[in-house]
C-alpha cells in the first residue's frame, strides 16, 4: 500500500520568506509523486512531479521539489513566497508516472502574510 | 482548450434520495477518474475508466457507480445518499490511463 504524509495542516509565511511544505511517504514499490495546489472553490492544479528522472523537479509558478528516498520525502519549496502563492497544497502518490489512482496526503494551508 | 468541465457546480439532496453527477473529459482525452473530497481533507479515488471500462475503484461501497460513454464523458451515480456523502467531487481527465491527469472545478453535493 502507498500513502503519503503531509506534516503541518497549517503554514503561515510572510511575502518574500522560503516557503517549505513537508511531505513523506510510504510505498512498497519506487513511487512516483505529485504536488498539486487548490484555490479556493476551484479544482486541483498540477505543480510538479517525480517519476525517477531527476531527483531535483522544477515545476511551476516557481516551486520545486527534491525527493530523497533515504529520508522517504518530498519537500515542496519556494525561495520567495508571493501573496497569489496563498492556498492549500497536496503531496499525492501514485503507482504510474501520470498519476493513476492518486492516494492524497491531508494537504497543507499555505497562509501569506505582508 | 476548453478543460474538464463538471455540472452542476453545486447540488443539495437529502438523505435516502439518488444523484448523478457528469464530466466532460478534455477533448481526446479517453480516461475519466473521480474523486471525493470531504470537507479538510485530501481527495480519495472512487473510480477509473479508459475506453468506457472500469479499470479501477476504491474503497467505496456499492452505492457508488459510474459508467463511461461512447463520447468519453461520464457520469457518477451515489444512491440512498448519507449525510457523510457531502462533499466536493472531482473528475480528472487523461489521454490514457497512465497519463497525467487534469482535475476539473468540481461538484459541492450537500447532503440534508
């Protein structure tokens, strides 16, 4: 069974600061993983994704992600947190690359503040 | 590129009554997923379908159903509606199975 761990429901970080959201997992099988962001009333958007090319993924709105397997993490990070970065974030694993039956964490409520 | 739309945005039923939610996938796209997020917390997988077949399901019970047609659009069925029913459904479209899936806006269903 996969599953993924998001530590911290809440995360409060002024503009401008490092934003650092937490993610581990557990998977018996080389996992592929997913961040995914949901503004309010809206659906999930795609941030980036591992599928064992690099360990190092870049993705958009300038967040990246490092996945460490001998830590089982995927931290999710952005040098300079802007006040459209406000929303909640999901780490998501899945068995294919394309994210095929995602299993979700609890996500995380980014809070920006000036 | 029109994304993946649902309807409605938003329902209320009360309990013991049956819904049917709808998705239109992202033109070409052959692969419907739905998901179900209940109020503070991460979306769970219900169901996938490729080519109009079931290829996968969660941890559901059999009050939940779904069907894929010709055009690759779908439909989500919950009968005898429970009051922890209500939250937000999301389908997500793929080219194939395996592919990335895009997630659409969603359907709030409130259960009374």
């Amino acid at each position: 069974a996969q599953s993924v761990t998001q530590l911290g429901s809440h995360v409060s970080v002024s503009e401008g600061a490092l934003v650092l959201l937490r993610c581990n997992y557990s998977s018996s099988v080389p996992p592929y993983l997913f961040w995914y962001v949901q503004y309010p009333n809206q659906g999930l958007q795609l941030l980036l994704k591992y599928t064992s090319a690099a360990t190092l993924v870049k993705g958009i709105n300038g967040f990246e992600a490092e996945f460490k397997k001998s830590e089982t993490s995927f931290h999710l990070t952005k040098p300079s947190a802007h006040m459209s970065d406000a929303a909640e974030y999901f780490c998501a694993v899945s068995r294919t690359g394309g994210g095929n039956k995602l299993t979700f964490g609890t996500g995380t409520q980014l809070k920006v503040e000036l | 590129d029109a994304g993946v739309t649902q309807s409605p945005t938003h329902l209320i039923k009360t309990r013991g009554q049956q819904v049917t939610l709808r998705c239109s996938p992202i033109s070409g796209h052959k692969s419907v997923s739905w998901y179900q997020q209940v109020l503070g917390q991460g979306p769970q997988f219900i169901f996938q379908y490729y080519e109009k077949e079931e290829r996968g399901r969660g941890n559901f019970p059999d009050r939940f159903s779904a069907r894929q047609f010709p055009n690759y659009s779908s439909e989500l069925n919950v009968n005898a509606l429970l009051l922890g029913d209500s939250a937000l459904y999301l389908c997500a479209s793929g080219l194939s199975q395996a592919d990335t899936q895009y997630f659409g806006p969603g359907t709030r269903l409130t259960v009374l």
